[in-house]
C-alpha cells in the first residue's frame, strides 16, 4: 500500500448496498462517515474514548472538513482508510490527516484532513486541552 505518510492507523470499510447513491457509486455523505469512524477508532486506540470525554468534560468538535474525492467506490468493494494527526497545538486546535485506499488497484479515492477544536462538553464552548489529550493524542503526533 502507498500511503502518503509513514504508519497510518487503518480500519477496513466494505461499501455495502446502504452506501449507494442514484448515480451508482458511494455517496459524498458516506465518505464523511467513513472518516468520522476511523477518527473514532483511532482516538479509542489511544485511550480517548466517550467514557474519558465524559469523565474530563472535554470533546475534540469538528469545525472544518476538506476533502478532495479523487475516484469512485462501488458496492462490494473492501476499502482501507489511514489517519494521522499532524498537528496539534496542545492547546485548542488538532489536525488530522486521511487516505481513503482501494487495495484491489491500489488507487487513492480520497484525501481529507479534518480540524478538531477542543471543547468541554458541558457548555459547548471552546476549552483548553486537558493533559490527558495532550498525551494520548501527543501520541500519534509525527515525530520531529
């Protein structure tokens, strides 16, 4: 697999039925869920999961996609996604990065980064960063 950074995180996605649009191939929205997901499983790999966002009353919120699709995908077919977070100001705002790949041909079908800001959950409003996601999502943060 060519991916655009070294060691991803990867999860399998197989485009079912459900994900089909009118024209044939996997619908826009579908590909938002896709990332959402992997950015899920990633965040629980790394000890962040709902329960700890609960208990620190903090969430890491979306406040910006942008995403270049690039090729279709089609029912049936196995998908692998990769992230990485490659950035983050230890403070409010984290940026994670994606590749959504085809492994059959290896073809790329979509480049993503997404930009989290952190808030606390109980008021919805922009908050520091407890020490816990500065760890855990320190983590995955590239090596300099």
């Amino acid at each position: 697999m060519k991916w655009d950074r070294p060691n991803p995180f990867t999860l399998e996605l197989l485009v079912g039925s459900e994900d089909i649009d009118g024209l044939g191939h996997a619908n826009n929205a579908v590909y938002v869920t896709w990332l959402e997901r992997c950015a899920w499983r990633h965040s629980q790999s790394l000890g962040l999961d709902l329960v700890e966002y609960r208990r620190l009353d903090r969430a890491m919120a979306v406040v910006r996609h942008e995403i270049d699709y690039l090729s279709s995908a089609y029912e049936g077919q196995a998908l692998l996604i990769g992230t990485w977070i490659v950035e983050s100001d230890q403070r409010l705002k984290m940026d994670r990065c994606f590749q959504l790949v085809r492994p059959q041909d290896g073809a790329t079908l979509l480049r993503a980064k997404t930009t989290f800001v952190c808030i606390e959950l109980s008021t919805g409003k922009p908050k520091r960063m407890p020490a816990e996601f500065i760890e855990g999502y320190g983590k995955a943060l590239p090596s300099s």
